[in-house]
C-alpha cells in the first residue's frame, strides 16, 4: 500500500492576497471559509470571548468526539484560519470588525437575517467602510420572504428543499444521511457565490492586495435553496405532466442498472452498468451472454422496462461471490463498482492514500491524527493544510496588532471585555 502523502506548503496559492473575515458558527459558514482558506485566503474567524460560565467561542469546538475538551471536527473545520475573540455586542468590539471589513475582501456571516442589523453590523454598515466589500450571508431560508426570521438547520433544509422524500426505502420514512448535507451544500454554495461576485468586482475595478475600486456585493445563500438547487429533472418532471418522484431505496428507476448486491458473506456491494457498452459486458461477466445479446435491452428504455429481471440475475450471480471478488470481476469488465465503503475503509483505500487525501496530522500535545486533505486538486497552486484550528482567541494579539494597536491598548481592551 502506498505510503500517505501530507500536503506540504505550495510555492504560491491560488487565493494568496485574499482577506476573508468570518462571522460563523458550526457548519455552513465555517465550512465556506475553511475552503477558501485552503487554497491562501487569510481568513480571520471572530468569536465570542469566554465570560464567567460561558466558555465563549465557535459551538462546535464541543461537538461529535473530543479530545481534551475540544472537537476533532474543530480540528479540520478550522484549520488554515486565524481565530480571535471580539465581542460584537461592546462598542469597541464592533469598532474592530469594521476596520476588518474595511480591510477585507469577503465578509462570510450565517447568522439569523437582522442579527448583524441590530449590532450595526450589517450590509448597509460595512458597505459604507468598504464600497467594494463581498459580503456572503448564508441563513436557512434566505434574506428576503415570510420565513427569512424563522431559524433554520440543515436537516430542515434537506426537508423542505425535497432531499428527504426521495431518500430511503418506498415502504419506510424519508432517510437522513448522517452527515451534515444541508449545511455543506449550503457551503459550496456560498464558495462559489463569493468567488463569482470577486470576478465581478475584479472585472469593475478591482480590490486585490490593497487595490481599491470594483463592485461589492451581497451573495444571499439559502440552506433551503442550495438544496433545492440539486434536485435534478424533479421539477421539470412535475410541471410537465404531475410526476412526483418517489424513494426507491438502493435504485436508481429510469437509469437501469444501477443497485446495490448482497455478496456471498453478506455484504453489500454497488455496480452501476447503466451504460449501453457497459450493460453489455456487464452480463457477459456474469455469464448471461443471452442478456448481453437481447436487442430489447441494448437501451436504456428496454432496460427499464425490465429493470426487475436485470437486477435478480445480477442478485443470482453476486450472491455466490465473495465481496472483493465481485469488485474484481466488474473491475476486470471496466464495468464501475464497489464495496459500501465504511470510514475505516476509506482510510486503507489505495487509491486515497496515492493521491494523498488521508493527510496525517498531529495535535497540539502529539496525538495523531489524520485529516481528507484539500480539494479539488490544482496543478499549479494546490490547496494545504498550513495549522489545525487553532485555540480560542489564539490570533487576537497578532491581528489587533496589524490594525496598529500596541500592546497596552489591547489589554486595556481585553480588560474591558470588548475582546
């Protein structure tokens, strides 16, 4: 097995010069900014500082396992990005984002619509410090409508926006993923959004690396949206004749064939023939070279029709095979499959490891632990992973200091709570 490759620091990056300032917390807007900080972007991520009881900081750094009190998801989620404490609701606290923002290229914020209104933080307060401002706002069901005030998580996102009801089994409720889906999509969503708006500003004047000019704007991302966005043909379907797409379970009706098979030993394993020239040498694999000839099922139409009887002589066969003996066969046939793949699985997986995703890591005090490294892939300016999340507030001294204040005017704000 080929030995993992950690991402080392590129020559350059492909957002070196970009200043992303993030107001987020736990999922959509964290993840947007985490992507962007992979490739270069300085992000610098506000959080609440800890008083009394309140430990302050990003929610998440207590979510899912931790280690030492702190979540390894923070680990990943944060990593690349430099973290201080302000207190947005302190007078002071407020000052310094708007001399950030000035500063900034991308402003990336999910909380509630109003919320930053009502600390003077929103659209109007920082475009008029920064004309030529990105300002990314990610919310559940966007700025604007009758449920713009309405909180919204991502497992409502993937409700409403029409994931859940075609997932899972027909005879059985609408299934969840166990992953945060609606947040992430959410987040690439709101990635691409801001990347697209900078090109806009860039090609109206530009604010790179000091340069002033160009055109802000607002990028107004829905969870609910991003979702929907990803529904396919769902709607057309709909609106041409009242089709409503139903759960299927582990098929794919319309595309045939393409389902999971219960291997010798039980397991699971996908195969995805749904290819005219693939179907065929998929049947002549499993020795039904009388399907692989059948004129009726040479297409896609005639395969769906009998979608039923190609699935149970795929079942017949995969049955007395061995998991891996199966991938190997339909591999032999370059005909796509797999084994359902566990994380322990994709962390021995050889092809992850020869391109480098399982990037191996270590904790502050030593502890190992590996990250997926950045992706896509760039041939010239590749993402990295330069720092794991950093501690609460570990970069407040190194970023009021670039804002010009020495070191007793920062602990006199530290003193009075603004920081």
């Amino acid at each position: 097995m080929d030995k993992p490759v950690a991402s080392t620091q590129p020559a350059r990056s492909a957002l070196d010069g970009l200043r992303v300032l993030e107001l987020g917390s736990l999922i959509a807007g964290p993840f947007a900014t985490r992507l962007m900080a992979e490739f270069g972007a300085d992000v610098i991520k506000i959080e609440s500082p800890a008083r009394g009881d309140d430990p302050g900081g990003d929610p998440l750094r207590s979510w899912r396992k931790l280690h030492k009190g702190e979540s390894l998801w923070w680990t990943a989620q944060a990593r690349n990005k430099r973290c201080i404490t302000v207190n947005l609701k302190h007078p002071q606290g407020r000052d310094i984002v708007l001399q950030l923002a000035a500063r900034a290229d991308v402003v990336v914020e999910n909380m509630r619509p109003g919320a930053l209104e009502k600390l003077g933080l929103g659209w109007d307060d920082l475009r008029a410090v920064n004309p030529s401002l990105v300002m990314v706002r990610i919310s559940g069901f966007g700025q604007t409508g009758p449920m713009r005030l309405q909180p919204g998580f991502g497992a409502i996102a993937e409700a409403m926006g029409g994931m859940r009801y075609v997932t899972g089994d027909p005879d059985r409720p609408p299934m969840r993923a166990n992953l945060s889906l609606g947040d992430s999509i959410a987040a690439l969503h709101a990635t691409m959004g801001a990347l697209i708006a900078l090109r806009h500003r860039d090609a109206t004047g530009g604010r790179w690396n000091g340069e002033q000019g160009g055109e802000g704007q607002v990028v107004d991302v829905a969870l609910t949206e991003s979702v929907f966005n990803l529904l396919e043909s769902t709607l057309m379907e709909y609106s041409y004749d009242g089709t409503v797409r139903q759960r299927t379970g582990t098929s794919i009706p319309g595309i045939t064939p393409s389902n999971v098979y219960r291997s010798k030993g039980g397991e699971w394993v996908q195969i995805s023939g749904n290819g005219d020239a693939i179907f065929k040498r998929l049947m002549l694999a499993i020795g039904r070279a009388d399907m692989a000839e059948d004129a009726g099922l040479a297409r896609n139409p005639g395969r769906m029709a009998r979608a039923d009887e190609i699935d149970a002589a795929i079942q017949q066969w995969a049955a007395g095979q061995e998991p891996e003996a199966i991938v190997q066969a339909m591999r032999a046939a370059e005909v796509p499959a797999t084994r359902i793949y566990s994380i322990a699985d994709v962390a021995a997986d050889a092809q992850f490891r020869s391109r480098g995703m399982i990037e191996p890591h270590a904790l502050a005090d030593g502890t190992p632990v590996d990250l997926p490294a950045p992706a896509p892939r760039l041939s010239a300016t590749p993402g990295a992973t330069r720092w794991l999340g950093p501690a609460l507030g570990a970069h407040t001294d190194e970023v009021l200091a670039e804002l010009g204040l020495d070191a007793g005017q920062i602990a006199a704000l530290r003193q009075d709570g603004a920081v």
